[in-house]
C-alpha cells in the first residue's frame, strides 16, 4: 500500500517539476511584460545543448548547466534590445516576430547541428520503494522547481530590482517619470525569463534524447500553465502547477499519458470561462 501511494506522489512531484521549470520563465515574460514568446522553447534548447555540450567537454554536470543558464540569459537579453523590445504592446507582432527566431534558430540547428546529438545520462542512480524502482534525480528537479519559486518570490518581492520592475510592467510610464530606467528593467527581465527557461533545458538535458526541435516537449505545457496561474507569475504558478499536475498524475494512472494531457487542455478551457484571470486573479480577489 506504500508503494503505491508514494507512487502517486512521486508523480505528482516529477509532473509539477515539470511544469513549474518549464512555465516559470514565459510566466515572467509572458505574464508581466505582455510577450507572447513562442521562442521560449528555444531557450529551453539552447540550455540543454550547451549543457550536454559542455559535459561531452569534461565540465563537470553543475558547471555546465550554470553555463547554459547563462548563455540562454545572454541571448535572452541581446534578443530583448535588437527585436523585441520593437515589439511591446503589439501581441500579434510578437507572435510573429518570436515565431520567426523559433523558426531559424530550430532550421538554423538542424543544418549544423544535425537532427539530433549524443546524450549524456541521467546522473544520481536510482533507489527502490517497494517492487518499483524510481530515478533519484527527479527528487533533484522537484527541489529545483521549489527553489526557483522560491528564488522568484525573493528577487521579485524583497529586493529593489523587483520593486522597480513590479512598478514598470504595471505603469512604465509613471516608472519612468520616478527615474526607474525602464530600457533596463526589460532588458534584464527578458533575460531572465530566458535563463529561467535556460535551466528548465540545462536541468532536463541528462533525461532526454536532445533533437532541435526538443523545445515543444515544453512550450505546451508551458502555456497551459501560464494561462491557468493567470498574469502574477509569483501567486499563480504553483497553484496552476499543482491543479494541472494532479489532474495529469490521475488521469495518467487512470486512462494513460495522452489522457492526461486532454484532461489538462479541457482544464484551461475551463479556466478560461469560468476564471479569464487565472488563478492569480482569483486568489487576489478573495484576498482583498
């Protein structure tokens, strides 16, 4: 009995790790700048590539996922302040512009890279529960998807740099007037998104067969998860990722993977008419 209930429950973690790596970054650029990123797969690529590439290198596997989510926030920035800041407060062209970068950066990697690279494993080794075995490393991203929230929550709430980029995605204007560098703040907040979704890949990377087009894998759930959490990234992104997780963990157990995944979509159908806020709305509204 058990193993069968921490089954359940390891699930449940491995899901919501999941979608809280993968949903965190485009929350920041989706939810507070107003970006609809349909490159954000890409940066989870790109994390997981210079991950795998520097460990075929000899870096040790830490060192290489910190250079991932580092170069994923560098791109991130030099995209920010050559496309996209062209792009604020124009949804239809930022569909547009970020799908054009998917678009090459996806083609660009097939070409010279090839269609797809050498993997490296899953580290950490595994442990038993019963009659099943379980990989020690999904307990790895479950502690990593906490403490990216929780690292969110302190950038974004203590700090000056979150003040200050709280006031410019609500009112830049009056931001700018107090002396706040808006360029700056979006800048640094897409590229941070970006680094964001650079660690979801660098994390991933020992897990998966890595192929240019890998960043689907993530892009979906992704925005099922956003969409749910609603515009707050830091009140409605575990909430939204605790729901989807346990509805895709029963319906995993009950009818299987693709079930799971129709349970999730039905899911935000529903949010969508019954909450158009998202979570973060709704729990912002019983609160005031």
């Amino acid at each position: 009995m058990f193993a069968e209930i921490f089954s359940i429950i390891y699930q449940f973690a491995d899901v919501f790790a999941f979608l809280v790596l993968a949903a965190a970054g485009l929350a920041i650029i989706f939810g507070m700048m107003g970006i609809i990123n349909l490159a954000h797969g890409e940066f989870i690529t790109c994390g997981a590539y210079v991950t795998v590439i520097g460990v075929q290198n000899g870096l040790p596997l830490p060192l290489a996922q910190a250079l991932g989510v580092l170069t994923a926030g560098i791109i991130g920035v030099i995209l920010e302040r050559t496309v996209v800041h062209h792009l604020y407060n124009r949804p239809l062209d930022s569909i547009l512009g970020t799908w054009g970068i998917s678009l090459i950066v996806t083609q660009g990697m097939l070409v010279t890279m090839g269609s797809n690279w050498p993997g490296i494993g899953t580290p950490e080794g595994t442990f038993q529960v019963g009659e099943y075995t379980y990989s020690t490393y999904r307990l790895v991203l479950f502690a990593a998807a906490i403490l990216v929230m929780i690292a969110l929550y302190l950038l974004f709430m203590r700090t000056r740099y979150g003040v200050r980029a709280r006031a410019t995605m609500q009112n830049p204007q009056v931001a700018r007037a107090l002396g706040v560098r808006t360029p700056r703040i979006y800048a640094s907040s897409f590229g941070i998104g970006a680094a964001i979704a650079g660690l979801c890949g660098a994390l991933y990377a020992p897990t998966m067969t890595l192929v240019p087009v890998m960043g689907i894998t993530f892009i979906v759930e992704a925005f099922v998860t956003v969409v749910v959490g609603g515009s707050n990234v830091l009140i409605g992104t575990v909430p939204a990722a605790m729901v989807l997780g346990f509805i895709r963990t029963s319906l995993n157990a009950w009818q299987g993977q693709v079930i799971g995944q129709i349970g999730m979509l039905i899911a935000v159908i529903l949010v969508i008419r019954i909450l158009p806020e998202g979570m973060s709305g709704w729990l912002l509204r019983r609160k005031s």
